[in-house]
C-alpha cells in the first residue's frame, strides 16, 4: 500500500471514530434530557397520594418545570403556541413556607394560610356563579374528594361548586352557577373551560386559582405528569384575563400550586 492510500486510510478511520463520538455524545445528551423528566422516586409517596417535590418548588422552579413538562407533552405545538401556554414565576405565588404535609386534611388551612382575609373564604359574592376561589384538579373523582375538604366554607348562599364531568351533565353544572351564590368552585381543566366559553361561569370576582399539584395516584402520577392533564390545564392557567391579572398591583390573581 502506498504512503498516499496509508494516509488516506487513516483518515478515513479518523473520521469514523469522531462521527462514532459525536453519536455517543449526542446520545448521553438525549439521555440526559430525558433524565430531566424523571422523578425522584424517594419523593413520591403513594400511601398519602402525595409528591413531596412540589412543596420545595419555589416560583422560578414551578415556572421552569410547567415549561418543562409543556414542551414534552405540546411536541406537536408550534414554538409560538408553547410561548402562548408559558406561565411566568412572577405570577406564582411562592408557597415554600407551607411546612404541613399536602394533604386534603390540610387544604383548608393551606388556603386560610395564604389568604389575606382568611373570614372571607366563607362568603359568596353577590354574582352568582362567581366563585373568588377556584380550585383545578386532573380528573373528576379527585375533585369529588376535594370538594368534601373544603365543605367548611360552605353555607347557606354559599355554594361550593362541582364543575367536573364525573356523574354532572355540562347543563347541571350551568344550571347551578346560574342559581347559586358561589365562593369556591372545584373542578377540571376542560369543564372549567367549557363553563367560561358558555357564560355560566363567571371570572368577575376571582381573587385565586388553586392547581391540586401534589396528588398522585397509585402509578405515581399527577396533574402535571400527563398529558391529558397537564395540557388543558396550562391552557386554562393561561387564558388571557388570567395573564392580566397575575401579579398586577391592584386586585392580583392568586396562583398557588397545593
């Protein structure tokens, strides 16, 4: 073999290992992305139904891991449409000094916690079906059950309201707000949504959205670990008049994740 065809051969054995590294490389890079969407295992405690990292995630954290999740579950959505859905830190409510675990039990005192006028939570405004709290869950029979927590703020002409699709026909639910005095509201994404868009729910009064983020099932997930969930809800926390008024210096809209 010539000292032309050696050095060629060479070469041509060079660049075979750098394109062998640079797969190597690009492969340890999409594990590493991957690796960004898995839990911390020893945080997920499935006897409470609890995910324990939500409660050490401060406004920058819960921004950055809703972006996060976005992204992974919206692959199909445009870079604008992702930008639409992006939820900014300052319109976070920094809920890391809450140190009871996050459990229904102590959803009410959660709220009590971070609510300027604690009394208030037990009334209704006068518009009815204008709830000040809504609370946002990922399916219709964990809302059933957080519905049941916070029957303390119930009372007479003060409705707290059940906007979910599991057993109530969209026409109830409409029906109700269109009857009823209402402080609190429970319900999913969709419902939420559908409420709004057909005029029964009204956004006039609200002074909090409440994302129901710790709860997981017993395969380990919640409402921000699915798509099916975690899209709508992004879509509901990122309507307009909500981006309006997260983090605005009169009337602000509370977004707290329990």
């Amino acid at each position: 073999m010539s000292n032309n065809e050696v050095a060629k051969s060479e070469a041509m054995a060079s660049k075979a290992k750098s394109k062998k590294r640079a797969r190597t490389d690009e492969g340890g890079a999409r594990k590493k992305r991957k690796a960004g969407f898995q839990q911390d295992e020893s945080l997920l405690d499935t006897e409470a139904g609890v995910n324990q990292a939500i409660a050490a995630m401060d406004p920058q954290l819960m921004a950055d891991y809703l972006a996060q999740k976005t992204s992974r579950f919206g692959s199909d959505l445009s870079p604008v449409e992702l930008a639409d859905l992006y939820i900014s830190p300052l319109s976070i409510e920094n809920t890391t000094s809450w140190q009871e675990p996050r459990s229904l039990e102590k959803l009410p005192e959660f709220l009590e916690k971070f609510t300027k006028e604690p009394e208030k939570l037990k009334k209704a405004p006068k518009l009815k079906g204008s709830p000040h709290t809504i609370i946002v869950s990922g399916a219709g029979l964990r809302a059933a059950d957080v519905v049941r927590s916070v029957r303390k703020f119930s009372s007479k002409g003060n409705m707290v309201a059940k906007l979910f699709a599991k057993h109530i026909k969209l026409d109830e639910a409409s029906k109700n707000l269109k009857e009823h005095r209402t402080g609190m509201a429970v319900g999913t994404p969709a419902r939420l949504n559908d409420l709004v868009e057909n005029g029964s729910l009204s956004l006039a009064n609200l002074e909090r959205l409440v994302v129901d983020a710790s709860h997981i099932d017993q395969k380990k997930r919640g409402v921000l670990d699915m798509k099916d969930t975690l899209i709508p809800l992004v879509r509901w926390l990122a309507r307009k008049e909500f981006k309006e008024k997260y983090g605005a210096t009169e009337k602000p809209l509370q977004l707290l994740f329990y």
